[in-house]
C-alpha cells in the first residue's frame, strides 16, 4: 500500500521565517557594520594617543574643501566624512561614491572635543589654534582673512592682503580723490540725484588710510535716506586707535556724528543696517546743502587725543 503523500505546508511556512529572520539579520548586520565604522574612527584616533595634535586634526580634513570637518559630524555608509558646507553640494560620497546617508558619527565627534584646530587662514599668517565651538567665529573676524575692495557696490570683486588695498585702489578706482590731514571737508555734488547714490573720498593722516562713503539710499521703500561712515584701511584692532567726527554746518544749525571708525574687513553694509553711522533724511540734507552740494566736515583723532 502506498504511503499517503506528506504535506509540505510546514515546511513552507518555516521557509518563509527563514528569509524573514534572514532580511532582519541583514538589517541587524548593516546596522552592526555602521556602528563598527564610527568605532572604528574613534579606536585609529585612541591608537595615536601618542601623535602630534597635527596628527589628530588630520583626521578632520574634508576631502573636497580641504578645511576641517566638525560637529555635528555625519558620515556615508562606508564611514568616510564631509563638512557641513560641502556637503549640501554633494549627491554622493566625494570618496566612495556612495549614498551620503544621513549617518552621526558620534565617536568622532567626542574625539573634536579634545583637539585644537588652526585657522583656515593659517597659510596667511594666522597662528592661532582653537576648539571647533570657537574655529567659526575667529575665522569670520580673523585679521588674516583675505579682505575685499571697500568700494560701495558689488562690482569690484578684487581680493586680496591688506597690504595690498591701498595698491589696488589707486590703480583700479582712479577717481576717488585722496586728502591730506586729520580736519578736511568731504563735498558730495548733486545730491538731489534719484536712485541710489554713493560718494566715496580717502583722507590720509597718522599713518593710515580712511575712506569717507556717502551713501543715498531707500533702506525702506519710499523712504530715501543719507548714510555716512568712515572706515580704516586696516584691521578692527587698528581701528581701536581712533575715533572721527562728522559734521554738518550752516544756516546757524549743527549736527554731529562721533563713532570709531570701521575695519574695511567689516564694511558698511552692516553699519547701515543697523543704522550704526550718520543718518539723515532729504530734508536734513537740504538745511546744510548750497546749490545740491552737501559739505561734511571730517576730523579723525587718535584715542588718546579724545
């Protein structure tokens, strides 16, 4: 007599766990290998307890920029890593081509805790070495910075030292005239013109450079308004050493304006948004102006003359 055919129902339901434990222990096993990845940054970077901090900062470098990866740290699947600036430019890993992921590297980011990186204008002249909480915010007033034309306006892009400003404009902007001494009058004509307007002169005295800007512009729409500051050629800390004075006289009316003057490295847009300068009105101009013609009277002074 034949043996009745076996059912193979439960074997096929055991199959079917099988390829489900199968898919979790792959799960289980990426999950292990990312973690593996990031222990693995911290257990290279313990090994050379003994390394320069030099040593360390390497570790850090990113891959497409060159400056320094810090906190928060994320790193691809295969645990390569990218700063945050470059990394919203990527749609892979620079290194392995792979998916970027979206991966916390938690041990590298315990050992930036413990290391001091140099200035990205280290090249330049910068000596300084810092924690990465205070790495962004030196870099954005570091002296070594490369500075900008001071020019009002975007059109000029020239960049360049600080020892090298004065060069650039004499040879590139011709037309902005340069008076001697600490007491000059700087003459804005035509002020009446529409539309934004800018008026710029260098005044040369102590050994230094300032440029005297003029700005007619709508801060709020409808509302046009003149802006004056004076800014050094040279570094906030140059800065420090002075003070300037802007007056408008005539017609038995004074206004003033005392304040230290700006480091180009931070230019007067800021200063105008912030209304941190001389502000006034059409109407204020039109008291002190002759003909369209507005006369400030400039006087730059050392601190310890105040």
């Amino acid at each position: 007599m034949k043996n009745p055919t076996k059912s193979f129902s439960w074997s096929s339901k055991s199959s079917s766990r099988s390829a489900g434990e199968d898919r979790e222990a792959k799960r289980s096993k990426r999950s292990t290998e990312v973690v593996g990845m990031a222990q693995s940054s911290a257990n290279t970077v313990a090994a050379s307890g003994s390394s320069s901090n030099a040593d360390l900062v390497s570790l850090f470098e990113c891959p497409v920029c060159f400056d320094h990866v810090l906190p928060p740290i994320q790193q691809c699947q295969s645990g390569h890593l990218v700063c945050a600036s470059c990394r919203p430019k990527l749609s892979c890993c620079p290194t392995c081509r792979g998916p970027l992921g979206n991966i916390r590297n938690l041990a590298m980011e315990r050992v930036a805790m413990t290391v001091m990186f140099p200035c990205k204008y280290a090249s330049m002249g910068c000596e300084l070495t810092l924690s990465h909480t205070d790495k962004v915010e030196h870099e954005d007033s570091c002296d070594f910075r490369p500075y900008v034309c001071p020019c009002p306006g975007a059109v000029c892009k020239w960049g360049g030292p600080l020892e090298n400003v004065m060069a650039h404009l004499m040879s590139a902007h011709k037309s902005i005239t340069t008076l001697q001494g600490e007491d000059i009058v700087f003459l804005a004509t035509d002020i009446n013109l529409p539309g934004a307007v800018d008026w710029v002169m260098m005044q040369s005295c102590f050994g230094h450079h300032f440029m005297l800007i003029l700005e007619k512009q709508e801060k709020y729409e409808g509302h046009p308004q003149f802006f004056a500051v004076v800014q050094i050629i040279g570094s906030r800390k140059q800065a420090e050493n002075f003070a300037y004075r802007l007056e408008l006289n005539g017609m038995r009316r004074r206004l003033t304006y005392e304040a230290t003057p700006r480091s180009i490295h931070e230019g007067v847009s800021t200063a105008i948004h912030n209304s941190d300068c001389l502000v006034f009105d059409p109407s204020i101009a039109q008291l002190f102006s002759d003909n369209g013609n507005l006369g400030i009277n400039v006087t730059i002074s050392t601190v310890s003359n105040l």
